[in-house]
C-alpha cells in the first residue's frame, strides 16, 4: 500500500466519523409535521399535524385542521372557508340545510305543495300558501293515461298499480289520441293523430278543440309534460319533445319556442320540483334535460327494455320519485305493460298485459317527487 492511498482512505473514515459526530439526533414527533415544524420554525400548539401556516384555522383545537371531517355545528372545521360545509351546492351547508344531498331543498326555496316533504326546512310539510287555496285535490295527485281504442281517460295509481275509469272522449273524429300532459289546475291536453290539440276536463272527460295547429307551427308530433319553474312553485310550463327537438308551447298564443336539439325522439314529464326528464326509446335511455337548452344533465341506459323495432305504443310519466313508462309491443292481443324507473336507477317491469292499450300518459306537478 503507498503513503498516498493509506492517507486517503484515513481521509474518509475522518470524513464519516466526523459526519456521525455532528448529526443532531432526531427529535420524536405524534405527527409527520413535528411539533416544533423546522420546516417554518412556527408551533403546532394542538399537535394536530397541522400549523397555521399549513392551513389551521384554529391551532388551539386539535379537532379543528384541513384533514377534519366537517360537521354540523356551526364551525369551519376543516378549515376550507365554509363553515358546514355546503355538499349540495345550493348555497346552504348542512348546519341550515336539512337535506343536504338534495339542491332542491334547503332553507332558500318556496315551500312545495302536496309532496310530503319539508322542502324550505322549517320543519312544516305543505304549510302556507299550500293551506291557503293552492293545495291540490287527491285525484290530481295521480297519473293519467289514455287508453287507444275506446279514447278511455284513466286514472293510474302507482302505489297500487290499479286503474280507475274517468270517462271517455268524445272529440277528434276518427282520429286517435296520442300525448298528453296534466296541468295542476286539472286539465288535460290531448294530441291526436291528426295533430289536433284538445282541451279535456279530467272529472267528466268532456273535451274542447284548442286553436292549436300544427300547420302554422310545423312542429309535428311530439310528446309533453308539464314542469314546476322552479322548486315549490305552482308555476308551470308544458314542454313538448318531437323526432329531435325540445320545444315550449305557449297556450296564450299556440306557439312553440324551441329550446335546443335532442338525440332522438322523446316523452317528456316534469316534476314539482323543477326537473324535466325524457325517455328516448330508441336509445333505451333515460335523460335529465336542462331546461333551457336542452342537454342532458344525466343519462342512464336502460337494461332490459323492449327491442325498440318491437315497440307499438309508449308512455311516460313521473312519479313518487320513480319514472313510469307504458309500453305495448307489437303482437296479436297484446296490451300494455308497465315499467318502473326507480330512484336506484333500475328498470323493471311490475305489471304485464293491463288489458288496453295505453297510448298516452300525463301527471300535474301537484304529484309527489316522493313517498313517504
């Protein structure tokens, strides 16, 4: 071995005796931030793991840092900058929200009229104006459909799957009804085949031919349902859908105002507690509609629905939370089953073969978005 090379090598163990010599011991921490936080030479006072430079809105309350899980209590406890954190997005958080997974109930909006539930959250169901001559009758609580043949008008509950007769039509010639929507005031709308538009009183069946004509708007046939304007409101605005396209009809004046383009055709229906939704059979999907515009705010498709060549007549119509479609497929003697949409976002058949054939199928927004 050379003095050079001996020298070097008792450079290096110097070296890392040294090194070991002056390394400061490590000082035990509860938290990967240390108590003493090196890092920004500030204190964890509460040794939460966090320090008020790393976001602890209160350091003297280990309950309280941006790991915390928010809670109803009136505090920021996780120290975002809302205090009850607002998981909706309706602008209320879960201290004043009292349904907070739900944007159309909170503190904010009118009270909604018939529906069961606390909609304003003030712990009062269906209370004023809904006591004061706005509340709806219990028949218009239901869904209505009209039977093809007979031009039957009937009452469909859906708690008991049941039928009642109301009366039948006496208007539209040798033509056939097709759509129909309910208004809360308890009158139905009818299209028939030759897109004539009638007025139907839902106690007597009687019906009037509206000025309605599909010459001067060129709409064409189309499916419709009424929608509340907003959560809780008695306002309510009757959109129709045809081959591709969502429009409004103004009864004043028996225009129609297009709002956007859709994928295929559609039913529509709307519920009291502002949504509107369709079901385009082509596609086997059922769709949330902005309003506006007409884009699908969410879509699911339909596992096991009928093969669409094989369908002959559908309807549509919401409600008690769940989407309710009448189909007849094509075949001798066949009739109209029932399908339910529920709120798991299943399809399902709950009755088979009622007996007619429903053709057209309509609910006021005084029906319930849920059943308690």
């Amino acid at each position: 071995m050379t003095k050079t090379f001996f020298i070097i090598i008792m450079g290096i163990m110097f070296s890392i005796q040294f090194s070991i010599a002056c390394t400061p011991e490590k000082k035990s921490s509860n938290n990967a931030n240390n108590v003493n936080n090196v890092n920004n030479n500030t204190t964890d006072v509460d040794q939460d793991g966090f320090t008020v430079e790393q976001g602890d809105c209160d350091d003297n309350n280990d309950q309280i840092h941006p790991n915390a899980i928010e809670v109803a209590d009136g505090v920021d406890n996780d120290c975002d900058g809302f205090t009850d954190d607002d998981y909706d997005g309706d602008g209320f958080g879960v201290a004043d929200d009292c349904n907070d997974s739900d944007a159309y109930i909170n503190p904010g909006v009118a009270e909604a009229c018939n529906d069961t539930i606390d909609n304003n959250c003030n712990d009062l169901i269906d209370e004023e104006p809904c006591q004061g001559g706005n509340t709806c009758p219990d028949e218009m609580k239901l869904v209505y459909v009209i039977e093809r043949d007979n031009k039957d008008l009937y009452t469909f509950d859906p708690a008991t799957l049941t039928f009642s007769l109301v009366g039948t039509l006496d208007c539209g010639d040798t033509n056939t009804p097709g759509s129909m929507g309910i208004a809360r005031d308890g009158t139905a709308w009818v299209l028939f085949s030759d897109e004539t538009l009638y007025e139907v009183d839902t106690d007597t069946a009687a019906c009037t031919q509206t000025p309605y004509s599909d010459a001067a708007t060129g709409f064409g046939a189309f499916g419709m349902g009424f929608s509340s304007d907003s959560a809780g409101s008695v306002d309510e605005t009757l959109f129709v859908a045809n081959a591709d396209t969502l429009g409004v009809l103004d009864r004043s004046n028996w225009t129609i105002s297009e709002r956007g383009s859709m994928s295929s055709q559609a039913e529509v229906t709307g519920k009291a507690n502002g949504e509107l939704w369709a079901i385009l059979p082509l596609e086997a999907r059922m769709v949330r509609l902005d309003k506006a515009n007409a884009d699908e705010l969410e879509t699911y498709d339909l596992a096991n629905f009928p093969d669409p060549m094989n369908i002959d007549t559908f309807a549509f119509a919401h409600w008690g939370g769940s989407l309710w479609v009448f189909i007849r497929e094509s075949g001798m003697g066949n009739t109209t089953d029932i399908y339910q949409f529920n709120e798991s976002h299943t399809f399902t058949r709950v009755r088979q073969d009622i007996g007619f054939t429903i053709v057209g199928a309509g609910v006021s927004t005084c029906a319930p978005i849920v059943v308690e």
